[in-house]
C-alpha cells in the first residue's frame, strides 16, 4: 500500500511570504511601470537573486551588477536598505494552512532560497516561521533550487522519508527537481487551490 504522506516541505518566497521587489521600487520609479519592469529585468532579474541565494555577499552582488549596469547603479545601490519594504510579510492563506497542519501534528519544514543576509529579518517580521522544525536555506550551504543536491540535503538532515512527504513550491523547475529526488511535489499557484490539493492528499 502506498504509505500516508505526514510531512510537508515548504518553499517560502510567493507561498508563505509575500516578496516583491516591486513593492520597493514602485516609488522609486514614480509610477512609470514600463521604466520599472526595464530596470528589474536588466539589473535584478531573478538568476542574479540567486547569487545572493547562493551565498554571495549583497555588497558584492551589487557592487558587480553596479559595473555591469552604471545606468541602474543608483538603483541597485537601493536593494539592501530597500529589501525589508519588499517583504510585505506573511500570505494569510498560506498562514492559516501552515497553522492548521501543525495543529493536525503533520511534520512541517522549510526548504527555500533565502539569502543569510536577509533571512534573520524574515524570521523577525513573520511568525508562522516559527512553526518549521527546520529550515534549509540556500545561503547557509551555497547550493539553490532546483540543484539536485539542496533535496538531497533536505532529506538527510530533516530525517524524511519522501514516500511520505510532499514539497510545495510555486516555480515548475523546482516542483520538477523534488520528484526527482523522490519526493511528492504541488505546484504552488494561491493559497486556496493549496487547501484543496493537501485535502486531496487527506492532510487537511
């Protein structure tokens, strides 16, 4: 028989925090959305947030963007003191199922690409983080989804067994990297589609 899924590994960005550089730079541009999508995609796309996810020093990162793009050196100089009005907080419907599988005793973790620099100020502002027995973050071990090696990791040092767990996620490469590692996997969209698919999997 198949075996019961009792564990549920979480990413965090877009399911459980609700993150947007754009919250931040929206001002910065007055309004002019076009001029703002320019500089996000050019300066601070989201394989250069992976560098700081991986490890990489904010300092650095900007520093070396800065020479790439001196048009957005302004900007980008912006991005550490800006980063807290880019966390909102917490995404309530994700909250109340966090809180909802812990009140049912179900093994809760996070898995997620977080820089060590910015990852003390979300542990600060967003109580439902407090409800992971851990928390594997990308910049503690310089190794981001969908590297096979960060699930391998995961696996290890939170004990799973993945025929009983299952990752969320809201980006497919990552969804796709976790069943590869053996885990169950559910493509993030919103928090109510979320509610359904653990229903379906009788954890809610």
């Amino acid at each position: 028989m198949k075996p019961d899924i009792d564990t549920v590994l979480f990413d965090l960005g877009k399911v459980l925090l609700d993150w947007d550089p754009r919250y931040f730079y929206r001002t910065r541009f007055s309004g002019d959305e076009a001029a703002m999508e320019r500089f996000l995609a050019e300066a601070v796309p989201s394989s250069w947030v992976l560098e700081t996810d991986a490890g990489k020093p904010i300092a650095q990162a900007v520093a070396e963007r800065s020479r790439l793009y001196p048009e957005h050196a302004g900007n980008l100089a912006l991005w550490d003191a800006g980063w807290n009005s880019m966390l909102r907080g917490e995404i309530e419907g994700t909250a109340a199922i966090l809180s909802s599988l812990k009140t049912r005793g179900c093994r809760l973790f996070a898995l997620t690409n977080f820089s060590t620099e910015t990852w003390p100020r979300a542990l600060q502002r967003c109580p439902s983080l407090a409800l992971f027995e851990d928390a594997i973050v990308s910049g503690e071990h310089r190794l981001v989804k969908p590297d096979p090696r960060i699930y391998e990791l995961a696996i290890a040092r939170c004990r799973l067994d993945p025929a009983r767990t299952v990752f969320v996620d809201d980006l497919q490469v990552n969804v796709a990297a976790a069943r590869e590692s053996g885990l169950h996997a559910l493509h993030f969209t919103e928090p109510d589609q979320l509610r359904l698919d653990l229903s379906g999997l009788s954890l809610l």
